[in-house]
C-alpha cells in the first residue's frame, strides 16, 4: 500500500536526480514505468535567452530505487531506509529527444539490466543515526550523517561481513509456507543442528534496510522467501534485490533466490520480483545445500524458469 511519504520521498528524489543532469533514466518502485530525463540530454544555447538545443554531452546513468523501504513502519519509528543502483546507459537515448515514439523501449532497454552490470549501488538508513552505505564495485563503504558540520563521515571503511554470524532474520509467521529445504534449514540452525553445531538467534525488523544493516554488521542470513502465496516472493529483483545483493557481495557476503545468485538474473519487466536470502557467504550456502539436495520439481521448475528467462533477454 502506497504512503503519502512514498510519494513525497519518491518527487524529492526524482527531482534531484533531474537537476544532476548526468541522469537520463529514472525508475523507481513508486513509478509504474522508468521515466525518460530530457533535460539531461538538453543544454542552454542558441538563440534566445534559454533555448534548448541538443549537444553532445556524455553518456547518461540509468538510476532504479525504493524511496522510502519500510514506510508501513513510520508510525512505529522503526528504521526506514532509501535503495539505489545506478547503471550505465546501453545505448543513448538522444535520439528519444525527435523521436517520441522510441522513449518507452529505449528506457526499458536501458533499465532492465542484471545486478551484473550495475556501476554503483547504496542504501541510506534513517534511525538513530543516518548511514550511508555505498559501493562502486571496488568495495563497502559505510558513512554516518555528522549533523554537527553537514557532511556524511567515513565511519565504516571497508566493510566485511563475518563468513558466519549467529543469527537469521525471516518472517516465521510464513514459516510453513515456505519451501520445504528452507523449512529444514532454519529448523536446523534452531536446534544446533546446522553444520556449526550452534543454535542462531533470531532477530526481525520487518525493514529491509535495517536488516541487511544489521546483517552485514553481525553476519547471518537474512531473507524474504518464497511461499505458497508468493511463489517468487515479494522483493522486486530492480529496487530491491539486485542494488542489495551488490552490497552483500561487496562486503564479502552471497545473495541468492534459494540456489540462482540473484545478481545473473536479468530482469524481464520492471516490476518483477524473486526471492531474496542473503547474508554471510558459507551460512547462504549452508542454505543452498537443502536446495542441492531437494528434488521437488515445482521448485525445480521455478529456478530454472529464472534462468531461462535472463538467457532469453540476452
């Protein structure tokens, strides 16, 4: 369900992104389609005071973010958090400045990309104090908000997640809904009967950002699984999944759907969402092996649908 501070956190973002004028795309969970920047490819010029004329100015970004994740939780004051990823254009979308009709497709070429080839990604976490976590491929960064002098600080260089934590974070409410290898997995690390012999905790926020904050701090494993109600879960693999899974993966960590690493999947439409189990690299892939191990064809089915759809696109 849509908030008013969706939609004001998702205007405030799609303006400054405008004003860069090194974005040419914009697309956003809140958007029903990515949105085509003409400005970014216009400069002043020509006759008259302010007349826009088309000019050779440098490829342009392609942007997709969650404005505002965990909004359900305002009223609560439980974390909330912003989401990003940044692309690089495929092919310029000059030419959709005479050419109307090509926006829609020329945008949907540029958005639809995998987590594979994003150029930067990022999250900012609004709780007891502002972070900025941030990666351009070379790895984590983590910045707190220093109100004092109005600056983000370095406070977290080179963030590594633990290759074990002690902890899983998944909505047991869905619990017997999930698919069954996810059933044992999480039976098995309550029980100590896991590969490291120790009983996990569990800690739920119900905000994504908070979570894997806390997840890449601690270590452990983190998700939002498929169900019978949601047989390719709820996270939308461009807003959500995919920037996330950069971050994981940067810090050390692996992010998957249950056996397909999420950053290879190549989205077909906008909107579409996966599962998403991330954390600690030899806790997911202590995960992974009920999978391995599972012969039931539904889910089977599922996984390589997944892939065959990414091949397919290519």
């Amino acid at each position: 369900e849509q908030k008013k501070l969706d939609v004001v956190t998702n205007d405030v973002l799609k303006r400054a992104l405008k004003f860069t004028g090194k974005v040419g795309v914009i697309a956003s969970e809140e958007e029903d389609n990515p949105v085509f920047n003409k400005d970014a490819y216009k400069v002043p010029g020509g006759e008259g005071k302010y007349k826009d004329v088309l000019a050779d100015i440098g490829s342009k970004y392609v942007t997709v973010f969650d404005p505002l994740d965990g909004s359900s939780n305002v009223d609560a004051n439980i974390p909330t958090g912003t989401i990003f990823g940044v692309y690089e254009e495929q092919e310029s979308m000059e030419n959709c400045l005479m050419e109307e009709g090509a926006v829609e497709g020329q945008c949907l070429l540029n958005t639809l990309q995998p987590g594979s080839s994003l150029a930067a990604a990022g999250y900012c976490l609004y709780s007891s104090s502002c972070m900025f976590v941030f990666t351009l491929g070379a790895g984590l960064n983590g910045f707190t908000y220093d109100r004092s002098i109005g600056e983000f600080v370095l406070t977290h260089p080179n963030m590594k997640i633990p290759k074990r934590g002690k902890i899983y974070s998944f909505n047991e409410a869905n619990r017997w809904d999930w698919d069954k290898p996810l059933q044992e997995y999480v039976t098995a690390l309550q029980t100590a009967q896991g590969q490291t012999g120790v009983q996990y905790s569990s800690r739920y926020i119900g905000s994504m950002v908070g979570d894997v904050h806390r997840t890449l701090l601690y270590g452990g494993i983190f998700g939002y699984p498929a169900d019978t109600k949601n047989k390719d879960g709820k996270l939308r693999l461009l807003y959500e999944a995919a920037p996330m899974s950069f971050l994981m993966e940067q810090g050390g960590g692996l992010s998957l759907t249950g056996k397909t690493r999420i950053m290879d999947l190549k989205p077909q439409k906008v909107h579409q969402r996966v599962p998403f189990l991330a954390g600690s690299y030899d806790d997911v892939m202590e995960m992974r092996s009920y999978y391995d191990a599972c012969d039931d064809p539904e889910i089977i089915k599922r996984c390589l649908a997944r892939l065959e759809g990414s091949a397919a696109s290519e």
